[in-house]
C-alpha cells in the first residue's frame, strides 16, 4: 500500500538520485518520435506556427472579400477555380473559409503552441522535473495530433470542400451533406479530425495534471507554483472534463450524418427542396453540448495567456507579481464557474427568461475573479521601472487586450443586450480580442521570453519591438472597429454586405479593417525572419539571461536531456524580486533563504 | 534500494492518478450521453423499443467477471498463484462472455427490425451500449495483461497488486456503468 499523498511531499521518479546515464539517442528517437517534453513542446509549437500560416492565409481571403467585395482577383481565381471562379468569392467558399480560420486558429494554433507547446515545454521545467509523468503518452499525443491537423487541412481536397458549418458546426447545417458542399465529406472529415484533437489533448492534459501532481521538486509546495504552471494545472483540469461532452456530439452528429439517426435533426425539415426523413431531433441539444465544451474552451486557452503573461511580467518590472494568492484562487474560481455558464451563448435560442437570468448571472459572476485578476496585473506594474524588452511589450499588449475585451464581455453575458448583439461583428471582435488577441500576444510574449531557453540563443530584440507594433496596433484597430460594426447590425458569417442598405455606409470601415489586417499579417513576416535568423545567427544566451526565478533559469540554455543535473530544491516562492543576493535584485527559487 | 522502491511507489501513484482522471472523462463522455438522452426523451417521437431479456443474463455475466476479480486479486495477494490465475480466466471468459452477449442482444434486435434509426431509444441503446462496449474492450485488454502477470513466474506480489489494483478500477467501473445505463434505458 502507498504511503505517499498526491498532492502531498512532492518527489520525482526521475528527480531521485543523479540524472540516470543513458546512452545517446540517435536522431529519430531524439528529435522525431521524442520522449523528451521538451522535443514534443517544440514539435507542438512549430506545428501550430505552420497551421497559424494556414489559419492567417485564411484570414487574408475573408478580408479581402470584406474589404474589396466586389473586386475580381484573378491571381486567386487561378489559385483556388472552384472557390473563387471569377475571382471574386462564392458564398459557399466563404463560409468554408470562415469555418476553417476559426477552427484552425482555435485548436491547431491556439491549443497547439500555447496550451500543448508552452505546456510541455514549461510545466516539467517549472517543477523541476526530469519529464513529463508519461513521456510516451506525450509524445503519442503529438503525433496523433499531428494527424490530426493533417486530417483537417486535407478536407479542403474532398468534394465539396471543407466544412462549412461554422467552427461551432451547428446542425442542420452540419448534419445534412445537401445543405452546403462543405456539409458533404468535409464535415465528416472535421469530425473525424475533432475526435483525433480531442483524444490527443485529453493525453497532453492528463499529463499536465499528473505532473503537476506527483513529480514537483522537494521544497515546491503548490502554493510556491509560478502562475504559468497554475494556469496549465486548471486549463487541464477543465479540458479533461469539457471535452468528452463534445466527443459525445461529434459521435451523434457523425450518425445524423450518416446513419439515420435524428439527435438533432428535426421534423418537417426541407433542404433542397426535399423534406428529410428525421423526426423530433433537436439542433439545440447540440448547442448546448457543443457550448458545454466550448465555454471551458475558452479559459483552457486564456488562462495559460494569462499565466504566461503574470510570469513575464515581473522579470521585467523588477519585483513581484501583486496579490499571488488572490491570482491562484481567482484561476481555481474561474475554472469552477466556466462549467456553468455555456448558455450565454444561446440567449436567442428561445430559453426559459429565468435560464437566461440565471446564465446572466453566473456570467457576470465569473466577471468578478477575471478582474480581480486583472487589476492584480496592473498593480504589478504599479511603481515599477518597466523594462521594455519585446516580451514585456506583448505582456503588456495582453493586459490592455484583456481588459478592453473583457469589456465587451460585459454586454454580451447581460441577456438584454446579448438579444441585440447576437451574432453580429461585435461578438466577432469581442472573442477576437480575448481568445485571439489576449493568447497571439501571450504566445508571442512566451515565445521572445522562452526562445534563449529553447534554442540558446537570443532573438533580435529591434526586430522583435517592431513586431510588436505592427502586431498590436493594427489587431487592436480591427477588433476594436468590430465592436462598433457590430452595434451598427452588421452580422457575421455574411460573405458580403452589399446588399443590405443599411450597411452600405460600413463598407468604409470594413476597408480599413481590411488594410489594417493585411498590415498585420505583413507584420508577421518580421516575426518569422527573426525566428529563423535568431535560430542559427542570434546571440548566444546565458542560463538566465533575464535575470529571472522560476526553476527553468538554473539549467543550460538550452537545458540538456532530463533537465536538471541534480534534484533541485525549492526554498522560496516563484516571485522573489526586489531582495539582494549576490545574483543581483531576485533569487532564483533554489537560493537558500536568510532564516533557512 | 529505497529511492528505487519510493520510485516504484510514485509510479503506481500516477498510474492510479491517470487511471482516475482518464475514468472522470469517460464519466463525462457518458454524462453528456445521458443528459441527451434525458432532453431528446421529451420529444413527441419518443417510443420506447423493447429491450432483449438477453441483457439480464449479460448483467448477471458482467456482475460475476467482477466477482471473480476480486477472488482472483484475494488470492493473489494469499500467494494463492493456483487460484489467483484461475479466478483471472474466469474473469476473462465471462468478459468476454459480456462482450458477446451484447452482440447477441444487438442482432436480436436488428432480427426483430429494430435499427439504429427505428426510433431515439433504440438509437440511444446502439449508442451507449456501443460506446460501452468498446470501452470493454479496453478493459479486457487491460484484465489480459494483468492476468498474464499473473499467470508468468517470477511475480513481484506489491507491484502485482498495484497493476491488478489498476485492472480491477477500470473493470468494476464499467461494470458500474452498465448498470446505470441498463437502468437508464429500460426506465426511464
């Protein structure tokens, strides 16, 4: 019978002892199918780069049908004949393109490097482990998301084109192949993909938990954690919860689609002039289980934004992050509360006022710990010489984003005023900013601070400041803009606003946005040349070249195989800035305190 | 030798820590199961298809595999290798007796005409009782490797204990889980 508490005295099975003498790996077993948790958190992170490129391309298409919807592209027609045959986009097209940009950004991008990629990489450094709990899980998960994402790109190859339901797949849409062409096999295959995601992340999750359980240094209680480790340990919890519900959809639907079945297919329902076979189904139970997930979705992907943003920032204010302990508990309430308020997203769906009021409610419940955390953030700053290196610049960048996004979340959980801006350009800018705008910059912040841990080596900080600027100026511009495109009626998914009178006066705007957004993605390029430069040609980095605490600054950059030489020992809190030691103005989490 | 053993101790930890978090998403698989099934029960199509008494028997065989577990894990721990390697074959055969039992009950009902989408109970039964089954099947992989550490030479009790403890989680879980959603499906 074990005597040992999870949760308890932390110990590593790798952490005991001298690190374990093994021989050499060769170059598969080392850098392709990889144990390491560092290998697979760089295998995540430029996987989702690629897909970002995808997701960005994407995202240059519906812009420039928004801003120049008339405009015939031949260039494109030529590229894309069945999409865009004259050069100018089929609605169809449209909505295929929209549907992908989200998905991909969501869960191939987003969830790729920030969630799996910084999660691997950071949390068994962090708590000062050889690896992951279970480095063959891991390194299954990578690959089997891996297929994942190959799996989605490759809908766009099938007839029909990729789904086309939106990346929330509402059914009818996306349970009757006559519906749209990209209801045909693409559907199937987003489908197919999803439940691959799915499995793949509910294993990174659980290893994430698990780790953060069992194998944390001697001395590394939970309360000494760095929020970044926090934020995973909560994003993973409610991955690993939220997900089976969609798992339980995704398996309806692919039997609405294909075998008869009527979960959420209704009676009397006509597509293409034929009225289907299906009785009795429901498309809401859809939404209520897609929802399920796709609330807690949101904070697994903003929460580790965040985490990652509190862990930078005091690296570069020079003292300790404010109010530690409020921050932790304000995740754990975050995490409980984003269990219950999925109906916010189905105010118009016809509910009972007294679910609406309810749903209201615990939204603008969850509001509470969400500003505190903020405010916390910003009294971070409070009295700081700021730094402003690049990382610091898109921690920054996360702080303003969150709280002027967060504003619009205001509106959009009061079911009132959720009625009106339903479905329109002010829920696409509010989601923008938060779980677009706030995780971008978090994962661009993560990945200027962490490179010299990565690679050894530094990235180029004029480089970087420029990127900085040609990425949060014209994101804020555009999604800024959006909210009050919104208030004007403007609603989303549509292809083109040229029909509709009381519009016309926003096609103005939506140039603008237009230009904005190439500008953006143009700005991007400085991001990807500094990558690779920085990657062979950048300044050799320092173990701690920030001159920060947490335990991955007290290995080699870039750390060697199993981490650490010797069992770390924790003696302090992640955030001991401000004090003199004869490292300087902090103390790395080992350095022995003056009463120890 | 004592960090060995502290580390062999850990690691039956975090295997039972993943084993309970990988059971908390398949609890919610199956919760989001239900919740549908309670929501899509309140529809005007809504007709209840008869059930085969076959899934008794099925129960009565689940019920047994896991009562044989247990006297199997008993013995094992007695160093009873005899029993303990017995009690696990019979485990197996009446799993896989589980198993083929609900195939049977399937084909009873196709037999009768009764499909997938012949109405949303029998569709919800295909559902579950399919997602259930294969889940099963997981869980007879594992019971399979238990029992051939069981039935190899050379067995370390403590650390077969801590893998049959693993086997015998996932095992009576599921046999949890059929009952619910038998009870789910034949009352309500």
């Amino acid at each position: 019978m074990s005597t040992h508490v999870l949760g308890g005295p932390p110990r590593s099975p790798h952490n005991v002892g001298p690190a374990p003498v093994e021989h050499e790996p060769g170059f598969i077993r080392r850098y392709v199918f990889s144990t390491d948790h560092k290998i697979i958190g760089i295998q995540y992170i430029l996987t989702g780069l690629v897909m970002a490129i995808a997701g960005a391309a994407l995202a240059t298409l519906i812009r420039l049908q928004l801003g120049w919807p008339e405009h015939h592209w031949l260039w494109l027609s030529r590229l894309l004949p069945v999409g865009m045959p004259s050069g100018v986009m089929t609605p169809e097209f449209y909505l295929a393109v929209v549907t992908m940009h989200g998905t991909i950004m969501v869960f191939f991008f987003v969830s790729f490097v920030l969630v799996s990629g910084f999660g691997n990489y950071l949390v068994p450094l962090q708590v000062g482990a050889r690896d992951m709990a279970f480095p063959f899980l891991n390194m299954l998960s990578y690959w089997i998301a891996l297929l994942s994402a190959v799996t989605m790109l490759a809908s766009f190859l099938v007839e029909g084109g990729a789904a086309a339901a939106g990346w929330t797949a509402y059914p009818p849409l996306s349970a009757v192949a006559a519906a749209v062409p990209g209801s045909q096999m693409g559907q199937t295959i987003w489908l197919l993909s999803m439940a691959l995601f799915i499995a793949s992340f509910t294993m990174s999750g659980l290893n994430i938990v698990a780790t953060v359980f069992s194998v944390r240094a001697p001395g590394l209680s939970m309360m000494r954690l760095p929020l970044t480790v926090w934020s995973y340990f909560i994003a993973s919890i409610l991955g690993l919860l939220a997900f089976p519900p969609l798992t339980a959809a995704a398996v309806m639907l692919l039997l609405d689609r294909h075998f008869g079945t009527s979960f959420f297919l209704p009676s009397g329902l006509i597509i293409a002039n034929k009225v289907l076979p299906n009785t009795g189904g429901s498309p809401l139970l859809w939404q209520h289980l897609f929802w399920f997930l796709g609330h807690p979705e949101v904070y697994v992907l903003i929460l580790p934004a965040l985490g990652i943003a509190c862990d930078i920032l005091p690296a570069f204010t020079r003292k300790p992050v404010f109010g530690y302990r409020i921050s932790v508990w304000c995740l754990v309430a975050v995490g409980c509360l984003s269990m219950i308020v999925w109906g916010h997203h189905m105010f118009v769906s016809g509910m009972s006022p007294f679910s609406g009021e309810y749903f209201s409610l615990v939204t603008l419940t969850i509001t509470v710990p969400m500003t505190i955390f903020g405010v916390n953030m910003l009294a971070s700053l409070w009295g700081a010489k700021l730094q402003l290196t690049t990382a610091m610049l898109f921690s920054l960048g996360v702080i303003a984003l969150f709280g002027s996004g967060g504003l619009g979340g205001l509106f959009l959980g009061n079911a009132t005023a959720d009625m009106q801006l339903h479905d329109t350009y002010f829920v696409v800018g509010h989601f923008h900013m938060m779980i677009g705008g706030v995780t971008l910059l978090a994962t661009f912040g993560a990945i200027y601070f962490w490179f010299p841990k990565m690679f050894g080596r530094m990235m180029n900080e004029t480089l970087g400041k420029l990127h900085f600027w040609f990425t949060f100026a014209p994101f804020f511009l555009i999604f800024f803009m959006q909210h009050f495109l919104g208030l004007q009626g403007a609603p989303r998914r549509y292809y083109a606003f040229t029909a509709f009178d009381y519009l016309q006066k926003t096609r103005g705007q939506n140039l603008v946005i237009s230009i904005a957004a190439m500008v953006l993605i143009s700005g991007q390029f400085l991001f990807l040349v500094n990558f690779v430069w920085s990657l062979f040609r950048g300044h050799r980095a320092a173990a701690n070249p920030w001159h920060a605490t947490t335990l991955e600054w007290t290995v080699a950059s870039p750390p060697p195989h199993g981490n650490f030489d010797a069992v770390p020992v924790v003696q302090r809190w992640a955030y001991e800035y401000g004090v003199q030691t004869i490292d300087g103005d902090f103390a790395v989490q080992t350095v022995p305190s003056v009463s120890a | 030798m004592n960090a060995l053993a502290d580390d062999i101790t850990l690691r039956e930890d975090q295997m039972r820590l993943g084993l309970w978090m990988f059971l908390a998403t398949v609890t919610m698989l199956f919760a989001a199961f239900t919740s549908a099934y309670i929501v899509r029960r309140s529809g005007s199509d809504w007709r209840h298809v008869a059930l085969p008494p076959i899934l008794w028997l099925n129960t009565l065989v689940l019920g047994a595999s896991s009562v044989t577990l247990e006297i199997a894990s008993r013995a094992g721990l007695e160093r009873r290798w005899r029993a303990a390697g017995g009690g696990f074959a019979a485990a197996l055969v009446l799993g896989f007796g589980f198993l083929a039992g609900q195939i049977g009950a399937w084909r009873q009902m196709v037999a009768e005409g009764v499909y997938l989408p012949s109405s949303p109970h029998s569709s919800f039964f295909y559902m579950m009782t399919g997602a259930h089954a294969l889940h099963v099947v997981a869980a007879l992989a594992v019971l399979l490797w238990s029992a051939a550490a069981t039935w190899s030479a050379g067995r370390d009790v403590r650390a077969w204990d801590a893998q049959v403890g693993l086997c015998r989680t996932f095992w009576h879980y599921l046999g949890g889980v059929w009952v619910f959603l038998f009870a789910l499906v034949s009352l309500y």
